[in-house]
C-alpha cells in the first residue's frame, strides 16, 4: 500500500502559499485540522496574501471574525429591545445596503429555523420576531376571540440560530458574488472555516449540504466563462468534512489532514472522506513518549527516562478509553480492560491517576513503578484494538 505524501511547513504562511498553488488548479481544497491546530489563523493570513495581490483584496471568509461582525445590544435598560448590531465598515457588508437581502436570506435561513427578522439598513441593526403559541387561546372554546399563535418581537434568539443566522447572511453574499454583482466583483476566493458551531448534527448536514449545492452551482454555471469562485473550506467537524468530501468529490479537488507538530511545525497530508479523530492524535502521542521511555530503559538513562513519560499522560489515557468504550455502547472505560488478566488492578491505576491534580502547565514526570504500569496498560489496550496510526503524527 502507498502510504500518502507528508508535507512540512514552518509557518502558516508557508500552507497558505500551498493552498494558492493548489487552486491554480483546482477549484476546491478541503481541510480538517482539530481545534487550536490554527484554522482561523490560516484563512486570516489567505485573506491578508490576498491583500497583497496587484487587484487588491479577493477574499470573502467566513470564520470567528465573521461571527463578530455581529453584536448584541441587549438593551439593558429596558430590556425590551433587543437587536444584532451590524459592523457597517467591514467590506463584508459592502454592497448589501438597498439590495434588500431579506429573501435570499430566508431562503437558506426557513430550513433551519423558525425565526422572522427585520434588517434596518439605515441603523446597521438587526431585530428577531417568532410565533409563539398564545396562551390564552383555549382549543375547547368554539367562540375563540384570541388567536391561536401570537407574534413575540424583539427577542433574543439562541447561539445556534444566531451561528446559522449569520451563515445565511453569508450565503447570500456569496450567491452575489457568484451572480457577478457589481460591488462583489473583487471576490476571487471564498474561504469557509468551521461554519456548524452550535449546531446538532443533522442541521450539520444540512449545512453541508446547502454549501456544497452552491459550489457545484458556480462551477457548472461558470465553467465556460472562468469566473467561478475558488474555494476553501476548513472544518473540525468529522462528519460536516465527510458530507462535503462526499458532496464535492472529484479528480481536481483536493482534500488535506492539516496538523501542527509539538516543534509548532505544520504538516499537510492527503486524505479521503474518513479523517483522523482527535483520539488518533493521542494514541499516536501516548505511543511516541512509551517508546522514547523504552528506549531509554535500554539505554539506561535513568535521569531522561524519569521525565518522559507524565502524569497527565493518565488523564489522555482515559480520555481514550472513555471514547473507545462509548463507541461500543459500554458506559464505563474499564470495558476497554475487559479481556485483561490485571483488569482490576489496571482499571483501579487508570481511575486514580487521571484524578490527580496535576499541572498541565507544570507537567511533573511518573514515579517508576507508575510508568511501568502505564506502559503495561497501554500495550495492553492497542494489542486489543489494533488502531491504525497514521505517520502524520509521528515524531
């Protein structure tokens, strides 16, 4: 089996240069990286490259700052008028005013949420309705005076529909700039990172789904003209990475695992619609560090052996057991030890040791006899499941 190409790169800026050649020729590059790898970080610095370009700015992105575009005046005195502030002077909102976005932003919004909003366009403010159910409409009363549901106004409406609100926002944004509108023009790159925070996964793959079905549309309607959009998208999120891997699968597309090294290096490998999970990434860090500690056992090197294998190196441990077990619909991470001879005894270490108050700042080092059982107990358990672990995380 061919294993797939590893690349390393110093700086975000040394990828960023990755993906622009990549979309040369390309169309789409997808990315998964796990939170505080630097995602938002990398498509800040795609934006800021694209500042440099002899056209001037050539991004539009949606990321944490685009969240932050928006802010809550939660009317504290009065508590009665709440809205969502806009930041007019972002080149986001640039060519929205008078364009009356209301439907193109309903059109993605009324699949995820029952919600009715009101853009003020000469204050930069946004304000929610919804229906409610009235309370003293009485079903039994066959001469009802009171209506059967009332409008609430000026509410404050949850994270999730406040997350999808403003994505829709976006999607209409983009459905402009792919139209060719005259104030979107200088969009060259759209870049997506992370867009399904506070949301349930079925929403999640709706998302997906809607994103992906608006790529395709530029593509296939811009094809011949050259003037689709090139495209980035950025995700933690293991299924929303499979449902737009699967959506946008093709020959031209990319697709890359992103991971930053403990030397804060960063590494770009190719992969398919099945990304590594988080606890992957600490199985492959629990066996580089048994590994150095064996080879130093060998070597005899008391003094380095004792600093290398940590007590918080329990607690990763457990966190892998506690996934492991859940996955197979067991309710305790001693099912993990089921098959052992010392299962007790290695349950009773596990459990203890990852209660410890330890410093994750100040890592101290295992006593001798606790590392010992810690490598015990952890080939125990990768004999029994046999991961599969990927270089990508190898020291």
């Amino acid at each position: 089996m061919n294993r797939p190409t590893i690349y390393k790169y110093k700086t975000l800026k040394s990828v960023v240069t990755r993906l622009r050649d990549e979309l040369s020729s390309s169309d789409i590059v997808l990315l998964y990286a796990f939170n505080r790898t630097g995602k938002t970080r990398l498509s800040m610095s795609f934006k800021d490259k694209g500042k440099k370009d002899k056209d001037g700015p050539n991004t539009l992105y949606f990321n944490a700052f685009t969240e932050d575009l928006f802010t809550w005046d939660n009317d504290l005195p009065k508590d009665a008028e709440r809205c969502l502030m806009i930041n007019e002077k972002s080149n986001f909102f640039k060519g929205i005013k008078g364009l009356s976005l209301e439907d193109r932003i309903h059109g993605h919004l009324d699949r995820y949420a029952q919600i009715d909003f009101k853009i003020d366009y000469d204050n930069w403010k946004i304000t929610f309705s919804r229906e409610i159910a009235n309370p003293k409409y009485n079903p039994k009363n066959p001469h009802n005076k009171e209506p059967e549901k009332i409008v609430q106004d000026n509410i404050k409406i949850s994270r999730g529909e406040e997350n999808i609100f403003i994505f829709s926002v976006f999607m209409a944004i983009c459905e402009l700039a792919i139209e060719g509108h005259e104030d979107y023009q200088w969009v060259k790159y759209i870049y997506v990172d992370d867009p399904i925070s506070s949301l349930d996964e079925n929403n999640a793959i709706t998302v997906a789904s809607d994103l992906a079905n608006l790529i395709r549309h530029d593509i296939e309607v811009n094809k011949d003209k050259e003037s689709n959009k090139k495209y980035i998208i950025s995700s933690h999120h293991s299924l929303f990475y499979n449902v737009m891997y699967n959506e946008l699968r093709h020959d031209k597309n990319k697709s890359y695992f992103l991971h930053k090294a403990k030397d804060e290096t960063y590494r770009l490998q190719s992969t398919d619609d099945t990304p590594f999970f988080h606890h992957i990434e600490q199985l492959c860090e629990l066996n580089n560090v048994v590994k150095k500690y064996e080879q130093a056992e060998k070597d005899d090197t008391k003094v380095i052996q004792s600093n290398i294998l940590k007590t918080y190196h329990f607690n990763i441990l457990r966190s892998v057991f506690e996934k492991t077990s859940i996955f197979f619909g067991h309710d305790d991470f001693s099912y993990c030890l089921q098959d052992v001879e010392d299962k007790d005894l290695y349950s009773r270490a596990v459990n203890i040791m990852s209660h410890g108050r330890y410093s994750l700042f100040a890592p101290t080092g295992m006593m001798k006899e606790n590392a010992e059982l810690f490598v015990k107990i952890f080939k125990s358990f990768v004999d029994k499941y046999k991961f599969e672990l990927p270089e990508i995380f190898f020291e």
